[in-house]
C-alpha cells in the first residue's frame, strides 16, 4: 500500500515535500479511492487530547468513494424510525462529491479489506460527509474536534500521509494502542507523549460494553472494554469507587458513563453500537497506558 500511495503522491506532484508540505487535496484523496479502493483512517478526539476507541481497540474508519457500494447502501432498507444508510448514500450526495464514511470493529479486529459483499453485515454502519466542513478539516487537522489519520492494516499511523499538525495526535495514538510494540520515534523522545497519557491530575477507567445480546436470556455475548482517564475533580464527584472495584451502569458506575458519553471520550459513531452498558472499574495507570485490546 505505501508504495502505491508514494507512486499516487509522486504522480500529483513531482516536487513534493514530504517532511514539511504534506497538505491532503481533494484531487489526491480522490486519486486515492478510484477502482474502488478505501483508506483506512483512525479518529482522535482532539479537545480530550487521546484516540477514540472501538470494540477495546482503535476507533478506524473507511473512506470510500466506490459507485458499486454506494449504490448498494442507496437500496438498504431503513429502520422504523427512518434512519440507515439509505438516508445518507443517495445519488445527489454523490454527485457533488461526497465522501462515504464506513466502520466495522471486526474488520479492524481481522484486519479485513472491505468490499461490497461484507457491507451486509449488522455491524457494518455508514454515513456521508463532504469534503470542505468533513473530510478535509479532519485530514489536515484544522478540526478543534476531531483529527484523523491514514493507518495501514494493522491500525498504525502512515507518518507519509499525516500533515506536520497531525503527527502528535498520530504519536499520542500509537503511544496509547502500540506502547510496547513500536520503536523510538526518529525525534528521539516520546517522554512527552508518555506524561500526557500518565499525568497525576487522571484516574483512570475501563468502561465495559455490550455489543451483542442473546436473545432469550438478553445476556450479553459481546462485550468489549474502552480505557477513558477522567479528571480527579470529576471523579471525585461521580466515583466513590477505587482500583480494581466494579460499579454498574445504574449505580455506581453511571456518573462516569454519562462523564464519558456527554465528553466524547466514546464516539458517537461507536455509541450507535453499543447496545448496553456492563459496568464501570476503575484500573491503574499501567493498565490505562497499555490495555489488552484484545479482550
């Protein structure tokens, strides 16, 4: 994939800077998407100053610009309310020139390419976003917030096609998600990134949801964590909890629940899938800087 985005690059402009002009067009994210092709993108909260998460790993996203798939979301049926898909993949957003915004945890998880035939699956959700007010503030990092960031297959950041701006909330991302398996950045210090995740004014939390229910007992079979750190002011007026202690989402653990949904600690394209909450505990600094994201 780099080399045919450094061939892309090359091609939109032969004395292109890579250190220090990188700027996404959209004629170079178009370039990009032909033939139906995606990029795979992380999302950053910016105003919380940490990465978005799903299913108890990075929070991705996929762009498209893909006639075939849109036109398949065009025909998917709506729910009671209206809402879907449909509502947002019609033919006029795609003649001027909007972009297809589509996530799937498991295809993260699995590290799967998307194509038309796994659009139809129940965790698949997808919206439209246009370039100016969406894509291109996002890209750029002109956003107050929210940045994303290309990632490769295994959700690490493609420092080849992050804006100079972008590249802290990308190192602070990786930091998060790959701590223990990434080298030293080439500037040599990562002591910044690390006081940003473990500073002393934070305690810290693993937030427990339900992302699929069986259908007779309504227990929950797919529960996945999100690690949110939370302001020791806040807490105090929430948490009455300590490390390691459990609290449910209609008793102790709800203050901290409606902290990180009202925040955007959880995004809203995330929140639309869980189905419930399982309950809140409060873990150490370790665990917050380097969870099992597998769980």
């Amino acid at each position: 994939m780099r080399n045919i985005i450094k061939k892309i690059l090359k091609e939109e402009s032969n004395d292109f800077e890579w250190a220090s002009g990188f700027e996404w067009s959209k004629e170079m994210l178009d370039s990009m998407l032909t033939d139906c092709k995606t990029l795979m993108v992380a999302n950053f909260n910016v105003s919380q100053n940490q990465p978005y998460q799903s299913a108890g790993g990075p929070s991705v996203m996929y762009l498209t610009r893909c006639k075939d798939w849109w036109d398949y979301l065009t025909q998917s049926p709506l729910d009671d309310n209206g809402r879907g898909p449909a509502e947002w993949f019609t033919p006029e957003y795609y003649d001027r020139g909007h972009y297809g915004v589509i996530w799937n945890h498991y295809w993260r998880i699995n590290k799967k390419t998307p194509t038309l035939e796994m659009l139809d699956d129940e965790y698949t959700s997808a919206i439209t976003t246009e370039w100016d007010y969406g894509v291109e503030r996002q890209l750029n990092g002109t956003s107050s917030s929210e940045a994303w960031f290309a990632v490769d297959k295994n959700s690490k950041p493609i420092y080849d096609l992050i804006p100079p701006n972008v590249h802290k909330y990308a190192k602070i991302y990786e930091e998060y998600f790959f701590g223990d398996k990434i080298n030293e950045s080439e500037d040599g210090d990562w002591d910044w990134a690390r006081e940003i995740l473990g500073t002393k004014e934070y305690r810290y939390f693993e937030i427990i949801a339900c992302y699929g229910v069986e259908p007779v007992t309504e227990e929950c079979v797919e529960a996945h964590s999100h690690f949110v750190r939370v302001p020791f002011d806040v807490v105090d007026e929430l948490w009455d909890g300590y490390i390691n202690y459990m609290g449910g989402p209609g008793d102790e653990g709800e203050g901290i629940i409606n902290y990180v949904m009202e925040n955007g600690l959880i995004s809203s394209r995330e929140l639309e899938e869980i189905i419930m909450f399982e309950g809140v505990v409060e873990v150490d600094e370790d665990t917050f800087g380097y969870p099992d994201i597998n769980g």
